[in-house]
C-alpha cells in the first residue's frame, strides 16, 4: 500500500512511523516548508500518548529529551493554592507525562522516520494543494519550486494542521480558525526551579492566566529551562493572525502580571528573561462530521484542532495515528478509515467542546467567581467533591482515566499477522 503523507508535524511524522509499525513501509511525507527547524515551545504528552511512543520504541529518546511531569497545581491571581494532583507515573499511570519543548519532539520523531524508512522518506519545500480519489485510487496535487507535481496513492493522510489546506478544499466557505477573544504570549526562559522541579504550575482564571512547567531537567549552573505561556483576554484586538511564530514585544502584557511574584514563583522575572516571546490567539475550529472523503482521510490538527487547554494538541494526533495504523493494518482500506474515524470523532468532539468550557481549568474560574479576592481555605468556596469532580471528568473525556488507560488492549498490529492485502 503506498501512503502519501501531508504535513510533518508531530501528526504526520508519527503517522509515518505508526504504518512503519504496522509493516505499511511505502510512506512518503510531504512538508511546506523547505526547512524543517525545531519550532514552538514547550507542549506536553500526556500519558496514553506516551504509551503510543513507548510502543513506537521511543521511550528512552522522549526521558532523555522531556521532562517527566509529576504534579499540576492550580492557583489563583495571588498564588493561592485551589487544586493540586499527581501526574505521570506519580497519578497511578503505567506511563509517564513529558513536559518538552515542541520542536525537539518533533525532530526526535523526524529522525526516527529517517532511520527506519529512510531519508527520502521526507520531502520539504512541497506545498500540497489539492487531493482528488477516483475509485480506489487518490491523486495529489502540490506545488515544489516552479514544478506543480501530481502523485497517486492508496491513501492520502492530510495532517496539514488547523491552516490545513486539503480540509479548506473540502470546506471553502470555513474560513479562518475562530478565536474567542483571549491571546496566549507564549516564551521560554531560563530560572531556577519550583516546587519539585518537575511541576506544572497554572495561576489566575478565565480573563488572564499565566501556565509554567520546565521542559529540561536542571543543567549544571542549577537553572532549567521554563516554559510559560500567559494569557489574557483582549476581545476587541486584532485576533486574526495564526502564525505560531509571530515574535512580540512583552511591554504588550507584563504588566498586566507585574503583582503576581509569589513566595515560590517569581512570575515577573520569568517574563522579564525569556529571550523571544511568541504570541498567538486561542483558536480552534468546529467539529466535523466526516474526516473522509474516499481516501483521503483528515488527522491531528487537520482534523480536530481544539484550544491549547488541558495539554490535548499533539497527544490527540498521536492517538490518531495509531488508531489509523491499527485498521489499517487489521482491515480492508474503507472498513479502516470507518473504523478510524468512528473510534476518534466522537471522544475529539467532546475534547474540543470541553476545551471551549475551559477545560479541567473550569475550577479557576469557579474559584474566581466565588472569591475574586481570593481566599483563607479553597474548601470555604468550594468543595471537595465539586473540584475532584471536574477533574475526573475532563480525563474521561480526553481518554486518560488512569484505570481506563491502564487496561486498554494495545493498538500495535501488524498487516502480516493480520492478513489483510
Ligand atoms: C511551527 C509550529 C509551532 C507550534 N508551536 C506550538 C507550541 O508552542 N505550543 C502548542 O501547544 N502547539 C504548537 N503548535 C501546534 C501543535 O504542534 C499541534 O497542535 C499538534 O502537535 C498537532 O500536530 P499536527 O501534526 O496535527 O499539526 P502541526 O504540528 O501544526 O503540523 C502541521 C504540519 O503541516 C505542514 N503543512 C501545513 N500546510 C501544508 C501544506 N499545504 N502542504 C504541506 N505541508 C503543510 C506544516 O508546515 C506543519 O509542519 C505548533 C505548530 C507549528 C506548525
């Protein structure tokens, strides 16, 4: 089966390597961009998807490179403590949950399709257009140089992201991704560590929020490398541009967080000594009904691009990958993408809506609804049973429930022991 492959984000490179696996080995990534660089900040894995990678056999890469994240703990605007939780291996997971900075995931995996389906595998600087299926056979169509390009394969996996343009080809009248209203300034600095060092911090609410976590371990000199993300509403401001690397002056939005240095967290100074900051607007896009179209099939981004809340993005294209994979290697092509998409649709819907309800963030909002001034005892305005309850939600949703996940039959196959041609 010959697969062709759009985009080489951390969608479309672990699409790669999970047909690898599954013993589909004629695989061909097609990329935009000429030059694939280590861009984006810090993002993090979540368990059920470093269970994908483990599989993958790159568990050992993902601990020498991220950072194993043990707890998140929810504070308010003045570092009052709201909620706090175990993460990884430390919440009851067989896996762990990295914290790591994007773009070195996302080499990490390109190196891997390099080794294992060698370096022609990945083709830079061809911009795809368009795609058409006729019968059992799909065209591409893109754009290399001055060339326009046509190829046939058995299937087309678009994982072009939220700009993808097979899925503006489908949906011409979609239009932009939709923003609600908040920016996120996005940066990596250098400090000493908080709390345990391996902590995931989030401060604030629904209007403005500031998140931290480090993405390497400590290096010598005792400082580590933190990524921040701070946001806040600026509904009325210009929210249309969705380049992840427009760089920004941070005079736009420090003050707006020039009160909030806490005993253990000095957040003022971290924006004061990040290098560049990135700024892009919270946008998703709204669920579809159908990721196919004869065979040509929508994933990751491409296919459900959700708010960066609750740390979902590229752990939801990871699972995609291998859930395609799993089909397609168990199954007839068009059976496969039905099952694919029947199995990952419905749980990406109800991730994206979630997301646009904040998240399992929801319970800063509460707090700062009930206490704006903050408060002696979380357990004065809210609950026990309400904060766990909105906490164990959001990991059913978003498929990692440490019982669920732990007791879930594997996605590994292999088109040779399953006998499908
Ligand atoms: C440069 C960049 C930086 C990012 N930084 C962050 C970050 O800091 N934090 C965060 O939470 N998320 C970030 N993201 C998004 C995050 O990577 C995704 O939400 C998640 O990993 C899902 O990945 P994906 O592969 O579906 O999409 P993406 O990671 O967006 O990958 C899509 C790929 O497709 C390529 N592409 C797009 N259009 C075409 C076309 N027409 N033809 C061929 N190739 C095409 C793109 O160049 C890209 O390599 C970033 C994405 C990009 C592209």
């Amino acid at each position: 089966m010959r697969v062709l492959i759009v985009g080489a984000g951390i969608g479309g490179a672990t699409a790669a390597l999970s047909l690898h696996a599954a013993g589909i080995t004629d695989v061909t990534l097609l990329e935009s961009v000429s030059e694939i660089r280590p861009l984006g900040v810090g993002i993090n894995v979540l368990p059920h998807a470093v269970r994908e990678l483990t599989e993958l056999g790159l568990g050992e890469q993902l601990a020498a490179t991220g950072v194993a994240t043990s707890d998140l703990t929810y504070v308010n605007r003045q570092g009052q403590k709201i909620w706090n939780e175990p993460r990884g291996i430390a919440a009851g997971y067989n896996y762990p949950q990295y914290s790591i900075h994007r773009g070195r995931l996302q080499m990490l995996l390109l190196d891997a399709v390099k080794e294992r389906l060698g370096a022609n595998a990945i083709r830079t600087g061809c911009r795809v257009l368009s795609s058409t299926t006729n019968g059992d056979v799909a065209e591409l169509t893109y754009q290399r140089g001055d060339e326009r390009i046509t190829e046939t394969a058995d299937l087309i996996i678009a994982a072009d992201g939220i700009k993808s343009a097979i899925r503006a080809e489908w949906f011409p009248d979609e239009g932009p991704p939709q923003w609600n209203g908040l920016i996120l300034w996005r940066a990596v600095s250098r400090a000493k560590p908080f709390l345990s060092g391996k902590s995931m911090v989030m401060a604030g609410d629904r209007e403005i929020r500031f998140v931290v976590y480090p993405i390497e371990d400590a290096a010598a000199d005792g400082t580590q490398l933190i990524n921040w993300v701070a946001e806040k509403d600026l509904s009325g401001a210009d929210g249309s541009n969705f380049d992840w690397n427009k760089a920004i002056d941070r005079s736009v939005f420090a003050p707006a967080f020039a009160e909030w240095n806490y005993e253990w967290l000095d957040i003022p100074a971290l924006i004061e000594s990040a290098e560049a900051v990135y700024e892009y607007p919270m946008v998703d896009r709204p669920p579809l009904e159908s990721w196919i179209r004869g065979r040509v099939v929508l994933l990751g981004d491409a296919a459900h691009p959700t708010y960066p809340v609750g740390s979902n993005g590229s752990s939801q294209a990871i699972i995609d990958t291998r859930v395609l994979a799993y089909a397609l290697a168990t199954m007839p092509v068009d059976q496969a993408l039905e099952f694919y998409q029947n199995e990952r649709l419905p749980k990406t819907r109800e991730l994206q809506k979630l997301n646009r309800a904040m998240g399992p963030e929801r319970v800063m909002q509460i707090a700062r609804e009930r206490a704006p001034e903050g408060f002696a005892d979380i357990h004065d305005v809210v609950s026990p049973a309400e904060l766990e309850e909105v906490a164990a939600n959001y990991k059913r949703v978003a498929g990692f429930d440490p019982s669920i996940l732990n007791s879930q039959p594997s996605w590994s196959a292999h088109i040779s022991t399953a006998g499908v041609s």
